[in-house]
C-alpha cells in the first residue's frame, strides 16, 4: 500500500503497463483453475478439458510476461 501511496503523491513514477498485463494474466489464471476444479466435481469432464487448453495459453503467457516484468522490477524503488 505504501508504493501506492506514493504514486498518488507523486514521489514514484507510475507502474508499468507491463505489471497490469501479469496482474489480468495471473487473475485470470487463477480463475481458470478454480472453474476447471469446479468442473471436475460436477463431473463436466469435456469442458474441464476445453479450459485446460486456455489454461496452458494462460501459463505460457504468464511465463512470457515475467520474464518481461523481472527487469522492470528489479529498479522500482
């Protein structure tokens, strides 16, 4: 909260647009897999396995971006 807060009162440059991209990735990650454990226990085996394929393209994705992201990170203050 406090780089936040700094960015507000202008002591820090904003955050890339790079680490809005991970964030989206990574929530919609995470959705992906609750929806795909979610499937399996009600038994919707066919479509648990269709969102495995946008599960991996997400993975691969989040993957990419990080090692994007890593850099941008390691000079934030």
């Amino acid at each position: 909260m406090m780089k936040v807060a700094l960015v507000k009162a202008g002591a820090r440059p904003p955050f890339p647009l790079i680490l809005h991209v991970h964030s989206v990735l990574m929530g919609s990650f995470l959705l992906v897999l609750l929806a795909q454990t979610w499937l399996m226990a009600t038994g919707r085996k066919a479509l648990h396995m269709q969102l495995g394929v946008l599960g991996m393209v997400l993975a691969a994705a989040l993957v990419v971006v990080g090692f994007i992201l890593a850099p941008t990170m390691y000079y934030q203050v």
